[in-house]
C-alpha cells in the first residue's frame, strides 16, 4: 500500500497543554489540523520495526474520524500493529493499562476529559508513552517545537475499519486489532481489590449510585459493579456513552453532576455515591449527605491502603500535586514513608511511579490512583473506597471523621473563576506577583504571610526543572493560599483558587470548609482585587 505525502502548513497553536491539545471540535476539523499534531507526535518518537500502538478515546464527538484518520497516519509511519478499542472507545486508564499489558511503544488518547463534547465542544489528543503515562514535558515540548514547522505529514489510501467488530484487519502492512479494553481493565481491577468483600457488602443491602454522566465508564461500570460485583442495574446511572455527553458537563464535581449530588443529598439517599468523568481518570466520591474532597479521599486511601489486597505489603510513598493539600503528607509522615509534591498534572507522577518511588499518587482535581497504570483512574478510586467500605462496615462520613479525628483536618476548598478574559485573568496573576515582594510579614487578621512564589520542581529522578507552575502564599501557621491558571480550558482563562488551613480541633470537624476558610478567602479577594478586575463576585464551581 504506497505511502501518501501530503503537503500542509504549520500550525502555531498546537502547544499540549496540562494534559494534551485540547482545542474545540471546529478547530480540529480545520483541513490538516489533526493530522499535523499526529505527525508531530510521530515525529518526536523513533519508531521501531514491530512497534504497536494503542489507540482510543472518550467516544465525544469526532472521535470516531480521528481513529479512521490516525489508523492510516499510523500504517504510514511504519507501525506494525495498532490496539484499537471497539468502537473506538477506551477509557484513558484502560488506554494506559494496555499499553503495559501489551507492552506497546505508546499510546494515543482522543479526550478533552471533563470538558463538554458535541459538534461545539472540545476535543482532545494526548500521548502516553511505553510506561503508559502521559509523555513527559521534554516529549511534549519536542511535540510543539515540530509542530511549527511541519510541511507534509504521511497516511495511506485505505478503507476504513470496522471498529464495532472485535479481531485483526489488514491495513497495508500493519494488523489493526479492535480490542475489548473493557475485560483487560475489570480484570485488573479484580486482580486488585477484594471483589468477594465487596459482592457481600451490596448482597447485605448496601446500595450505591454511580454516574458515568453519559461519558466513556459506563460499560466499564456495568461490567465491575453490575455484572461482577452484583450491585443493582439501577446502581448505575447515565451509563450510555453519548458524543456530546446528553448535553451535560462531564466534570464530576459538586456543580456539574448535580443529577447524582440530588440523590445523594435527598431523602433516602444510597450509602455510597461517585461519578467518574469524560474519560474516566476522574472520582468523585460522596457519601450519604456527604462530600469526600479529593485531597482528603488520597490520604484516606493512603491510610487505609492494607486492607485491599493488591496494596496488603504497603505503600513505597505517595505523591500529590501542589495545589493538592497536605492530608496526605500526614499520613505518609505516620507511615514513614516519603511524600513528594509535584506540580499539577499527572505526567509529573510518572517518573517516580517507574523508579518505584511511589504508589499513590493523587491531586485535588479528582485525580487519585496508583502505580497499577500511569494514569489517574477513577473507577479505581471508587473500589478502593468499596473496599474500605467493605472492611471497616461504617459510613462514609464516620470513615472521614475517624480520619480526621486522628490526623487532624486539613480544611480544603478550591474556587474556580471560568471563562474569564485573558486579559484579567493574566492581571491578576501578574498583580498577585508583583506584590510578593513586599507581602513576607505582613498580617490579615489571624494570619502572617510567611513566604510566597512561584513554585518551580526538579524532577528527583530525571533532574528536570518545570518552572511557573502555580503562586503560593504561605502562612506562619500553614495555612496557604495557592492561585494558578488552569491549563485545560479551551475559552477564555480559568483562574483557580487554593485555600487550605489545617485545623486540629475535632468539635470543629463537623463545620463547613466554605466557613472555616472564610478569612482565607476574603483574604484572596483582596490581593487579587477579584472583583473589580474580573467584575465576578462569586466562584463558578466550588470544590
Ligand atoms: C488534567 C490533568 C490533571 C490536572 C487537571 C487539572 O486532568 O491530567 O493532572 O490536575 O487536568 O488541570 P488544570 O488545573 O490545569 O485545569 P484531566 O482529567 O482534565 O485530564
């Protein structure tokens, strides 16, 4: 089958952000647009004879066409085999799970995660390499630097797949295989967690609510919870995968899955609720009336990581982003453990998962998992918490409290400014900076600023150093402010607050974050000049 050469134009806009190119389904659907940012990819890797690729998405819009147009980019470029979900679908931890399972080259996953998808949506590419964790900065930095100079990128005239049809085609020289990814992840996942726990806790009357918000987890969800595990068929809501997600938000938080934070905060509400995101890396996880911040769910899995099975010899260490708060080091510290903090962004996990450093690792985002992948894994978070929940027979919130009880509190909450213009949002960071210089000393209220900056890490494994990644004040007593803008968004600018004080004293447990952080956050308003920069006088979503 001869190779095509087709000639094109660089683009300028094709840097990956936090995690990959995330742009609108329009910008995708330009001429060349896609296939520019695979040759990129291709590119920036040495691909040798015999090397398989693994290839899915979230199932958003365009995904389909991007695995037809990426399949013949991928027979050109010499690979020999290409793992492809059936119908073009696999969640990104199915993705990253086999590509180690297969040990394939790399992978490439077509989400834009929680963003919304439809004709209007967003779109999104992304390469994980052999480890199956997304490509380091250095990888994606070679990505962008080729990307502005391409002029031709490679495919071939083929016909194409039936992605609905599990086996091996011919496409040229190279064997595509439409692969179940589903059976290779719940075969992992059961390989992991007491599965004969967990069916006796749903056999004796406990009952869960799951949303898979019309996203990529519902087949994974009705396979584990369902079919494996024996909870109920009602126990899984929105389980239908849809190109735009039936309309909604993808993003399991407190704002956007409100169908599920309804039932768990109505009357009769189920023991256990979570929600997992577009394609499925993200937890939320609730209990009755009863919200699990992610920073706390990470050192609570940490605390109690022996009593599922994959995890019985203990943890090496964990990690957390910055931004994620400081629960987790307090477990690590009462373990004995290391607890590394990393900028945002799951590709900075990686390297210390693969020298062993590491087996949790976890981010205020949503985001928890551990060295099984290298990605973050949503519905792994939600059966370790089954797991918890099937050892230790209590609540949700009397798991929490327990933890708290004994830890202390690290009193958490992230508000989110979306879809503000550049312009302000990038003022306010610059003001925010500017004033670090004279803000060491100074006094609001109870709290004295301790230290501020720019936090910047150096890689302990391989020494490099990612810089601007988040302004930190830091109070005497611990208690931090964090301001970064997110690197996921498609429109505008999203600012994105940290508050975290820590608070010892159990009679205050029980108290709302939004209260106990009040000082904190009048305190962001005023340095930032919130309002009458951006002119919003409240968060879009609350965390
Ligand atoms: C991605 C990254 C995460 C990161 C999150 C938020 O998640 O994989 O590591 O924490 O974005 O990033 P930001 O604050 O820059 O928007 P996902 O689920 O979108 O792939």
């Amino acid at each position: 089958m001869p190779v095509l050469t087709i000639a094109t134009q660089p683009f300028n806009d094709q840097k990956p952000g936090t995690s990959g190119l995330r742009k609108r389904v329009t910008t995708f659907q330009q001429a060349h647009y896609l296939e520019n940012f695979v040759q990129a990819i291709f590119n920036s890797i040495t691909i040798p004879a015999n090397a398989t690729l693994v290839l899915g998405g979230d199932g958003r819009f365009y995904n389909r066409e991007a695995i037809q147009t990426i399949l013949k980019m991928a027979a050109a470029n010499g690979f020999a085999r290409v793992l492809v979900g059936q119908n073009g679908i696999l969640s990104t931890p199915a993705c990253s799970c086999v590509i180690r399972k297969y040990q394939a080259l790399g992978g490439i996953v077509l989400s834009a995660s929680h963003n919304p998808g439809g004709a209007d949506g967003d779109f999104g590419i992304k390469y994980n390499q052999a480890n199956g964790g997304p490509a380091s900065e250095t990888v994606t930095d070679a990505i962008y630097a080729i990307s502005k100079t391409l002029t031709h990128y490679q495919t071939v005239a083929a016909p194409d797949i039936a992605l609905e049809v599990l086996g091996d085609y011919a496409m040229g020289e190279m064997v595509v295989t439409v692969i179940d990814g589903v059976a290779d992840y719940a075969d992992l996942m059961e390989s992991l967690f007491d599965f004969g726990a967990i069916r006796a806790l749903f056999a004796s009357g406990f009952r869960m609510q799951f949303d898979a918000m019309h996203a990529v987890t519902g087949p994974y969800a009705r396979e584990i919870f369902i079919r494996r595990l024996g909870a109920s068929a009602a126990s899984v809501m929105n389980a239908v995968p849809l190109p735009d997600f039936g309309g909604g938000h993808p993003d399991p938080n407190l704002t956007y899955a409100h169908d599920l934070v309804a039932i768990m905060y109505g009357d009769n509400a189920p023991d256990f609720g979570a929600a997992s995101d577009g394609d499925g890396d993200r937890n939320m996880i609730l209990g009755k009336h009863f919200f699990v911040n992610p920073s706390d769910s990470l050192a609570l899995i940490a605390a109690n990581a022996t009593l599922a099975p994959g995890y019985k010899a203990g943890i090496a260490g964990i990690a957390r982003s910055m931004p994620t708060s400081a629960a987790a080091d307090r477990v690590a510290a009462a373990l004995g453990i290391p607890c590394f903090e990393t900028p945002t962004g799951w590709k900075f996990f990686g390297n210390l998962m693969d020298a062993g450093k590491v087996t949790l690792c976890g981010e205020e985002s949503f985001g928890t998992s551990s060295s099984h992948v290298r990605e973050k894994d949503g519905l792994w978070a939600v059966l370790f918490w089954l797991n918890i929940l099937a050892a230790r027979q209590q609540s949700v919130e009397a798991i929490v409290m327990d933890h708290w009880a004994k830890f202390g509190r690290n009193v958490y909450s992230r508000h989110d400014y979306e879809g503000l213009p550049n312009d302000a949002a990038n003022g306010v960071m610059t003001l925010l900076k500017a004033s670090f210089a004279s803000l060491v000393g100074k006094q609001f209220g109870k709290y004295t600023v301790a230290l501020c900056d720019d936090f910047s890490y150096t890689d302990p494994i391989d020494g490099s150093v990612s810089t601007g990644q988040g302004l930190r004040i830091l109070f005497t007593d611990g208690s931090r402010i964090v301001f970064r803008l997110s690197g996921t968004g498609t429109e505008g600018a999203t600012l994105r607050i940290y508050l975290e004080a820590f608070d010892a004293d159990i009679r205050r447990h029980g108290l709302d974050a939004q209260v106990l952080l009040a000082e904190l956050i009048a305190i962001a308003a005023q340095l930032t000049e919130l309002r009458s920069r951006t002119g919003r006088i409240a968060p879009t979503v609350i965390t």
